[in-house]
C-alpha cells in the first residue's frame, strides 16, 4: 500500500505561517494541524523568502519543469519595452511592499504580545513588601 502525498492549500499554508510567526509552539501547531514540524520550517523559509506566492508551488516539480524544455531560460529573454513591463515591474513592487507589511505586521503583534506578558509579570511583583523590578540575569 503506498501513501498518498497531502496536498495543502496556499491559504491553508499562509494561514500555519502566520500562526508560526505569532510565537505559537511550532511542535503544538504541528500536532493541532497533523503536519510534520519540518514541513512548517520549510513553509516558513519559503513565506520568509518569496511571500505567499512562493507557498504555491511547494510540491515535486513538474515533468516539463524538470527536464527544461516547459520554461524558457529567463536569462536568454530580452524583456520586451514598453508599459506592459513597467505595470507588470509595479504590480511586482506593490505585492513586495504588502508582503514587506505583513511580515512587519505579524513581528508587531508578536512583540505586543510579548510587552503584554511582561506588564502582567510586573503588575503581580507590585504588592507591598515585594520588589517591584523582574530577577537580574546573574545567578
């Protein structure tokens, strides 16, 4: 009996990366979600480098992609003029800068989180006769 390869969805991908990137427990999400913590490290790697477009194509390469003949080299192409490129060169731009903001959003809500956490830590140290600062590092 051979197994089956899963197949998941770029949305379904882009919404484990958001919660990875969150501070959620890797090996929890994992588990919650029945997919191997080295294929959520991969997915990561792949967000971090390419945005949600790079989550797409995360499977076996295609016969034609494999053997070169389905794609052109992109380097032996001459990009042709005109203002079909340069709207296309801007559409690039634009979805970089909303990626740029996502990422940039998912590290705000983390560090939030993060401040949340260390306010409540202090507000229990505020009681009379109880030091008001968190423990040195130095032990």
């Amino acid at each position: 009996m051979s197994k089956k390869a899963r197949v998941f969805s770029r949305e379904f991908k882009l919404m484990v990366v958001r919660r990875m990137l969150a501070g959620e427990p890797v090996r929890a999400l994992a588990r919650e979600v029945n997919v191997l913590c080295k294929d959520l490290y991969i997915w990561r790697d792949r967000y971090r480098s390419g945005g949600a477009e790079a989550l797409r194509g995360c499977g076996r390469p295609r016969k034609a992609d494999s053997t070169g003949r389905g794609r052109r080299d992109k380097v032996a192409e001459a990009p042709p003029a005109g203002p079909a490129t340069e709207i296309e060169a801007a559409r690039k731009r634009i979805a970089e800068l909303e990626r740029k903001i996502g990422q940039q959003q998912v590290e705000l809500d983390f560090f939030q989180q993060a401040l949340r956490h260390v306010r409540e830590a202090r507000r229990l140290s505020t009681k009379p006769g109880v030091t008001g600062s968190t423990r040195s590092s130095k032990r």
